[in-house]
C-alpha cells in the first residue's frame, strides 16, 4: 500500500516530546520508524521535564485543560478519574474525528486517558489498542480512587481491545495468565540515527577517574532499595571511584532517601548530555528493587533508560532480582552482566570485574549492539503499520467489541 494512502493512525497519551519522561521516549522512538500517517492527541504533566531538543515525530493535537491547568488536572485524574475521563473522552472524540482517525492507540500508564480514548473510540466504532507501558492494577495503591477505577477498567479495556500491545515477554504472559487474552509484543525500540551513531566496537572511556553510571528517576517501587545498595557498594571499591547519579534529585534529597555515599556525585543535565556521559563512563548500571517494590512489575519490566545504555558502547550491569525480565534478558542475551545477589558485596565485586576485564567488558559491549539490533524502531514499526492496515480493512460494523458507551 502506498503510505500516501494509509490509515489514519492517532496515538493518544497524557505525556508526548518535548516532555521527557517513559512514555513519550518510547513513543518517540517507535512513531520515529513508522511509514503511515500517524497523529497524536497529548495532555500535559506537570511533572515531566521540558526539552526543546526533543522534538515530536508526528503532528500533535494538544488538549486544552491540561495544558492550561495541569496540576489541576493531574490532582483531578487522582482523586476524581470518573470526572476527568468524562472531561477528557469529549474532548479527544472530537479530535479524532478531526483528524480523521482510522485506529486508535493509547499509551498506558495514564490511565485516565486510556479510558477517556477507549470509549471515545468505541462511539466512533474505530479500533482501539492500548500500548501498555507498565502494568495496571498492580501498580496502584490499594483502597484508593485509582485502585477502585483500574478495578472497573482494567479487565474490560485489556477483554475489550482490539489489540493488547505489550512491552516484554514476561508482561505477555501476565496479562494472558490473567485474563485468558492474546496479546501483542511491541517492544521497546530504538531510532536508525541512535543505532547507526553506536560504536561497532567498545568505545574507551573518557573520564578520569573509574566511574559507574546511573540515569534515571528514583523510585519506591522500583528501585530505592537497589539504589541504596548500589551506594553502599561504592563504598567498598578502591580508591579513586566515583558513583555518577543523572537524576533530578539532588545529593541532599539522595541522603534524605537513604542513598548516601562519600563517592556520590549528582549530575542534572540534558539527554544529549546525559547520551554523551553515558559513553564515557566505565561501567552503565540498571538497579532493579529487591524488596519492598511492586514485584510483579520488577518482574514484567524493561526500563526505558537501557536503549540509550544499549547504543552507548560502554558495558552495563544489570542488579535485579533472579528471575526478572531484565535479569533473565541479560543473561539469556548477554548484554549485561547480571548480579542477583542483593548485596553490596556482590555488587561491588561485578563492578571491579567489568572495569578490569576488557574481554569481560567488550563482550557484553557486543551483546549489547546485538540486542539493540533487535530493537530498531523501523521493524516493530512496520509491524504496527501491518496490524493498523490489517485491522482497518473489511467493515468496522462487524468488528468485535465496538458499540457505544456514552
């Protein structure tokens, strides 16, 4: 078919570039090698950061109130989600029958606009798919607004969908088990551009003292405990290492958590920054929660900050419970070397390993490179552009599960 000609692909999603966070990275990433026409319908949170580098890969549709009022509206998604679907449901019916939609994709885990685009897509009798980023129920507290709507919407979205796109093989086979579905691998992909900028071989490493790298976000369910370790950890290796954190928080709000270190060092700084860094330093490392976490999700997960560690040329470790997705990938793939043990010990006895080891080192560089392979953007784009051509031919009047809930 010629792309000319192609469905109308509208992807919906609270969070979409310039916002850095999970969400519009891997939207970015995946919509970056998708051929179609394609369109996005965003809100706006007021907790992500702003990049002005990071550019959207197709023409957005922004929605009024959030952007105008988006603490107001992430406080009304909380504590009223039945009220602000109802807000968000009219408003994102009216933008896809502007933009002429054909197929319907919503990013989870902005629930709120998952079911705002479900129904908006049900009136409309378009295929709907949601795109799960994370898991659902098991992510929210209990007795809460949000556990009480992800109750209600939560098995009839994932029974309903026409297609259920999920991000690992781990998180396939917990919603299958769940509910009995057939689900989709969408994975996690990278860009051509970052791909082809990655060293076939690895790069050496440009700081001058020993340094492991940590980017991302601190989490209580994903990875405090993991982070206090890797602190801890530091602390036992020789003299001269340093323990990088690119994070947003900073050395006083680290040691306010429980991460402390006198090897410590807190960088926030752009991604292209951030990108530069993290081929650098010795060693790149993926902490995963041990304990007190939200296990099935450490389970099911593939964060987002290992594409950029993936293309980066330099090794990572993966710490992580046995048994996790990022745990098991590694270890079946090598792309990473994989401590289990939750101690700081262990921990830093890999870190030593790697940055003595060069064929140690490489070798995981290597794996790496290979899994990034299996990531590209332009493949598991394609395989969306199939489903929405594939889907959007013959009459939606007899398509399952469409109908009205007005």
């Amino acid at each position: 078919m010629n792309f000319k000609d192609s469905p109308v692909l509208t992807v919906v999603s609270r969070g979409f570039p310039p916002q850095v966070s999970g969400s519009p990275i891997l939207l970015a990433n995946l919509l970056s090698g998708y051929r179609g026409k394609v369109n996005a319908i965003v809100g706006y949170s007021a907790y992500s950061n702003f990049d002005p580098a990071f550019r959207p890969p197709c023409p957005v549709t922004y929605l009024r109130l959030p952007r105008t009022f988006p603490l107001l509206c992430d406080r009304l998604g909380r504590r009223l989600p039945k009220l602000f679907v109802w807000y968000l449901q009219s408003s994102i019916y009216q933008a896809l029958k502007t933009l002429g939609t054909d197929v319907v994709l919503a990013a989870f885990p902005h629930e709120t606009y998952v079911v705002a685009a479900f129904r908006a897509a049900r009136n409309l009798r378009l295929p709907f798919y949601v795109h799960m980023h994370d898991l659902w129920m098991e992510n929210v507290g209990s007795g809460t607004a949000r556990a009480r709507f992800a109750a209600v919407w939560e098995p009839l979205i994932l029974k309903q969908a026409t297609r259920v796109l999920c991000m690992t093989e781990a998180m396939q086979k917990h919603y299958e088990k769940k509910y009995g579905i057939q689900t989709s691998l969408l994975p996690h992909s990278i860009p051509e551009q970052d791909y082809a900028k990655a060293p076939l071989d690895m790069s050496p490493p440009q700081l001058p003292h020993p340094t492991v790298l940590f980017v991302g976000g601190v989490s209580p369910e994903m990875n405090l405990d993991a982070l206090k370790v890797l602190a801890a950890a530091s602390e036992l290796l020789p003299e001269g290492y340093k323990l990088l954190f690119c994070t947003s928080l900073t050395l006083d709000a680290l040691k306010n958590l429980g991460i402390h270190s006198s090897r410590l060092h807190v960088k926030y700084v752009s991604r292209e920054e951030v990108q530069r860094l993290q081929s650098r330093a010795h060693v790149l490392i993926a902490p995963l929660s041990h304990k007190n976490c939200s296990r099935a999700e450490v389970q099911t997960v593939f964060s987002t900050k290992l594409l950029e560690y993936l293309v980066s040329g330099r090794p990572i470790i993966v710490f992580a419970p046995e048994g996790s997705y990022h745990a098991e990938s590694a270890s079946q793939r090598g792309w990473g070397y994989v401590v289990t043990e939750d101690s700081p010990a262990a921990l830093a006895s890999a870190i030593m390993e790697v940055i003595s080891n060069q064929h140690l080192a490489a070798t995981l560089v290597r794996g790496a490179r290979l899994e990034a392979q299996s990531r590209l953007a332009v493949h598991h784009a394609a395989r969306l552009y199939e489903m929405v051509v594939a889907d959007t031919q013959g009459s939606l009047s007899s398509y399952p599960g469409v109908g009205s809930l007005r």
